[in-house]
C-alpha cells in the first residue's frame, strides 16, 4: 500500500516542518471536507457582479459545481433562482454552504445552519466577527463544520514567509482562491 506508506512518511516528517503550522493543515483538510459535499449553496449571493458574493457564486458555478444562490430580497442570480433562506435547501445535511454576508446577518444564518444541520459553513472573509467566531467555538459539539478567517495565530507571518508548500495558506481561507488553483 504505497499511498498508506507515502502518508505516514508525510505525517512523520511534520512535526519537524510545521512544529506551529497544525490550523494551517486543519483548514485545508476542512476546505476538502466543504468541497466533498454534493450542494452548494452561497448566502448572500446578489444581482451586483460586483459584490464578493456573487463573484463567489459565479466562481462555483464555473467550476461546474451544483450551486443555488441564497438572497431572500432577489429573484435570481447569474440567472439562477435564489432560494429565500436555508429552510429552502433539499438536503442540508449534504449541503455546503458559502457565507458572504454582515457579521450580524451571518451570526444568525449560523444558528440555523446548526439547526439543520448544514454539513459544512465557509464563511468568507468579512462575514465573521467576535460574536460570530465565539458561536462557532461554541459549537464544538454539532455536527456542522465551519471554515473561517480568525486572527492570525502568533508566528503566521514568519511561517508565511517560508517556502515549504504543506506550511503555508490556511490563515485567511478563501473559496475562489482555492477553487482558482
Ligand atoms: C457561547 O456560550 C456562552 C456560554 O454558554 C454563552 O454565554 C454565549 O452567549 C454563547 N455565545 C454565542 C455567540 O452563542
């Protein structure tokens, strides 16, 4: 099983690359988590081409992923009829979803994706705040997995500035940035 050897050789060889790297790895293995899902779905994506959610909803549908936008004030956008709220989504527990809204919307889209059960939350930078990053660590015990942009961790700008690629990124996740690579 070379995959199996080549995997263990990786993690016995990280402690020594990445002694202070380990949420760096966590977001990247939550990012595969959020992009396993088999919907999508982007609150806050808007009929503005210019607002960063609709650029993240345009970004997914490009990259041919089963996407619906979520914005209770549009009938549609990129042409794709907008669902009113989560409530509307067919299959929570096997749906990703992508925040790009205020802190305080955010706060409260949260509770209900908890309330469902929303497999995987991906907040996009600028949709969080203390309250919001103090609900997620709150919520260690639901089944949703979130994915956001907290203060960078002492060290992050040294640990940025090495070359290895299993140490860098992770800091500030973002969705296009990912899908783009
Ligand atoms: C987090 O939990 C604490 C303690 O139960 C509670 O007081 C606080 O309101 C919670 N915060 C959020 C944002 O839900």
């Amino acid at each position: 099983m070379p995959s199996l050897v080549s995997a263990l050789a990786l993690l016995s060889v990280l402690p020594a690359l990445c002694a202070a790297s380990t949420p760096s790895l966590l977001a990247e293995s939550k990012k595969e988590l959020f992009l396993s899902a088999p919907t999508f779905a982007v609150v806050g994506a808007s009929d503005d081409e210019t607002k960063f959610g609709t650029i993240v909803f345009k970004t997914m549908l490009e990259q041919g992923l089963d996407v619906v936008p979520i914005n209770p004030f549009i009938p549609e956008s990129q042409g794709v009829s907008c669902l009113g709220s989560l409530a509307e989504l067919a299959d929570p527990a096997r749906t990703s979803i992508s925040v790009v809204t205020q802190p305080a919307v955010t706060l409260e889209i949260l509770r209900q994706a908890s309330a469902i059960g929303i497999f995987s939350v991906w907040l996009q930078p600028g949709a969080e705040d203390d309250a919001v990053l103090e609900f997620i660590a709150n919520s260690t015990m639901g089944v949703t997995t979130y994915i956001h942009s907290a203060a960078p961790l002492p060290g992050a700008a040294r640990r940025s500035s090495e070359s290895s690629p299993i140490c860098t990124g992770g800091e500030t996740p973002d969705l296009i940035s990912t899908l783009a690579r």
